[in-house]
C-alpha cells in the first residue's frame, strides 16, 4: 500500500511540473499591438533556443549612428524546424531583417513573423503567434 501511495504522489508532483509552462504561456495580444508592425535590419547579438519560444537579439543603427538592443520573439523551437530553420541558421554577428510587430508596452521587443537572413537573402517564417485573419 506504501508502494502505491508513493507512485500516486510522485505522478501527482509530475502532472503539476508539466503543467507549470502551460500557465506561463501568454497570448500574442497580450502583449503585442498587431496594429503597430515594425521592419528592423540588425546584427543578432544573443539567441535563446529554448521552449515555449525562441528569442533573439540584435543591434539595429538608427540614422544618427546610435545603436538600440532589440528583443524578438518567434515561435517554438518545433515550430521553426517544421518551417525549415535550425539551431544554427542564425548566428551571433548575423545581419538579419525582422518584420514584426511591436510590444504594447512601448519597450524595444517584438514578435516575429518573419526573418531575412541577409547573407543569404533567404526569408523564413517566424512561426509567430499572431492571428493574422480579420
């Protein structure tokens, strides 16, 4: 009976560890104005592939020489593979050229939904998680 009573409680604790990112999973209009699209051409400076989504980070010069850190968030890693990236297509110290949309919150952060890789001129799919259909 002990035996049993442990195994209920270690899948018990199991269920609750599996289900914590699901509750930290957010909506893309909470966070993104899908009225305010952004295209930004930049050089990545840091890329965490890792679940629920990927980010990236790039430095983009605007026309008076002062270079801003921006923050971009595309789709999980699963995703991107089925829209053929992989870990290493983009790099630190790539150009790259992101359309997205900007955070509600006003900060230097967008959503992807699609990336030119500028050495390449190949365009990918961000895997982004905007409805875009009215």
């Amino acid at each position: 009976m002990k035996q049993k009573s442990v195994g209920l409680l270690t899948l018990g604790i199991g269920v609750l560890l599996a289900a914590a990112p699901v509750r930290a999973h957010h909506s893309f209009a909470a966070e993104y104005d899908s009225k305010k699209p952004i295209k930004l051409t930049g050089t990545v400076t840091k890329i965490d592939w890792m679940n629920p989504h990927v980010y990236f980070f790039m430095d983009v010069e605007d026309e008076k020489g002062k270079v801003t850190n921006w923050g971009f968030e595309m789709g999980p890693p699963n995703l991107l593979q089925n829209a053929g990236w992989t870990k290493n297509t983009m790099k630190i110290g790539d150009v790259v050229t992101v359309e997205g949309t900007l955070a509600k919150d006003g900060t230097n952060q967008g959503n992807a939904r699609s990336v030119v890789m500028t050495s390449t001129g190949k365009k990918l799919g961000a895997a982004s998680s905007e409805n875009t259909n009215p």
